[in-house]
C-alpha cells in the first residue's frame, strides 16, 4: 500500500520511533549564537590544526601575535612589531652620542608615536596574559575601524575546538605559531584588501562570567558583528574534540583601550 504523500520517510519514522534516539535538545541563546556564525560573503575560514593540545599560555601567545600580524599587514604599524621595538625603544643618554641625538630630533614626533604605540600594546597583551590565566577563553576577536558593534573588518580567533592542556607531548609554542602563520600565509589572506587608513583596534575576547577580571569590561549583551569583512582563524588539536563548552557562563569582554595606528 502507497504511503500518505505527507507521511514522513520510512527510514526518519523509525529513526525518531526507536527507544535508543532523543529528540535533539533545544539550543540556548549562547549556543545558537555560537553555532550560527557561517561564513559571509567575502569572509574567509582558516583552519589550523596543531599535533597536539596547548596550554593557556600558549594561546594567549597566539593572540598576542595574531593581533601585531594583523596591524601591520593592515598599515596600522609602518614596521613589523620586533623591528619597531628595536628601532624605536628611547636609548639611554649615555649611549646617544651627538649626531644620533641630531637624527633623532628629526625625527621626533614619529618617534613619540610609536613609542605610545609600543607601551599601548605591551599594556595590552601583559593584560591578556593575566585574563588567560584567569579563565579559559574560547574565542577573541580583534576589530578594525568603526566600533565594537559595527568595525570595517574584524579577525575572530576560534579556540573553542582546540585540546587544552601543557606537558609531555604537547607541541611547543613556536612551533605552532609557525603551523598559524604558515596557514596564514598560504590562504594569501591579505593580499587583496585596499590600503587601509589609520583607525583603531579594539580587542574582545569570551571569558567565564565569574572569573573575577577587573581589567576588561564585561558586555553581557554583545553579539559577533554580522557586518565588516571577516577573517576567522579556527584551531584544532589532532585527535581530540575541545572542551565541552558551557556558553551560557561565558560573555564577551571588551579591553578598554583602543589601539591607535599611526604612519611614519
């Protein structure tokens, strides 16, 4: 006999019939949130798997890292971090001698820039080193031009996949940054944007709602940008699932420093 043409698949009947299947359970808010956040147009996902777990410390250290790549790929820095460190930290008076001190004084308003530029983002990721430390953080964001709600473009770090953990076996940290950047790299995933001008920077990153940071500021009603170009770096460890993730204890928090670029 011919089945109603309303009648669902034989095989979905007893799929959902069957004794050992649960109905799915309902996503919460936070969840839906998190598992909605699909590629746009123009977005691009990254993936970087790693041969093993990581450490807290480790991630931070990506982070850090991530967010100095990114201003200076996006002229927001005239230099790569390490050179500006190196080319602009003040020297001592008594290593300066006379026509340094000249070529120095031409150059003086540049040079208080990035040296503002500098203590601004060491302030920063000292800052994030403290907040890892205090509580897991599955993802960060790093947001260009406009505001928090609505940036020009905007690098989210997805770690929520990635095997927590430091110790024997674990993948040491530059060796995972040369897998991150490597990915990078060979997704050209800069080489088509436009010249950007110089904006600000802002960082946010998801933390347990209990864990005590004073430094960041909580923004229990924030939602990931649906707008601005997005590029997603998604991490993972070899054989291993991530953390089981309670997103209803976990909120965006929002450092209260913004970034400034600067050009020579």
């Amino acid at each position: 006999m011919a089945e109603p043409a309303d009648a669902p698949p034989r095989e979905e009947e007893e799929r959902l019939s069957s004794p050992r299947m649960k109905p799915p359970r309902a996503p919460s808010a936070k969840e839906s949130e998190r598992t909605v956040d699909h590629p746009g147009p123009g977005d691009s996902v990254v993936p970087v798997v790693f041969p093993g777990p990581v450490g807290r410390g480790g991630c931070c250290r990506f982070v850090c890292e991530l967010l100095k790549h990114i201003m200076y790929q996006r002229q927001q820095l005239p230099l790569p971090y390490e050179q500006l460190a190196l080319f602009y930290r003040k020297p001592s008076p008594q290593a300066e001698d006379v026509a340094r001190r000249k070529a120095r004084a031409a150059t003086e308003p540049s040079s208080r820039k990035c040296q503002q530029a500098l203590a601004e983002l060491e302030g920063l990721t000292s800052r994030l080193e403290r907040f890892f430390s205090r509580t897991p953080v599955p993802r960060v964001l790093i947001l260009l031009g406009g505001s928090a709600l609505n940036p020009k473009e905007f690098y989210e770090l997805d770690l929520a996949r990635l095997s927590w953990g430091a110790g024997e076996g674990s993948p040491s940290i530059p060796a995972c940054l040369r897998r991150l950047f490597r990915a990078l790299f060979l997704a050209d995933a800069f080489s088509e944007l436009q010249a950007a001008p110089a904006m600000g920077t802002l960082v946010m990153a998801q933390g347990h709602r209990e864990c005590g940071e004073d430094w960041l500021r909580p923004k229990l009603n924030y939602r990931v940008p649906t707008r601005g170009r997005k590029l997603t770096l998604t991490l993972s460890s070899e054989g291993g699932d991530g953390p089981d993730w309670a997103w209803d204890d976990y909120v965006w928090f929002q450092a209260p420093l913004t970034l400034r670029g600067f050009r020579e």
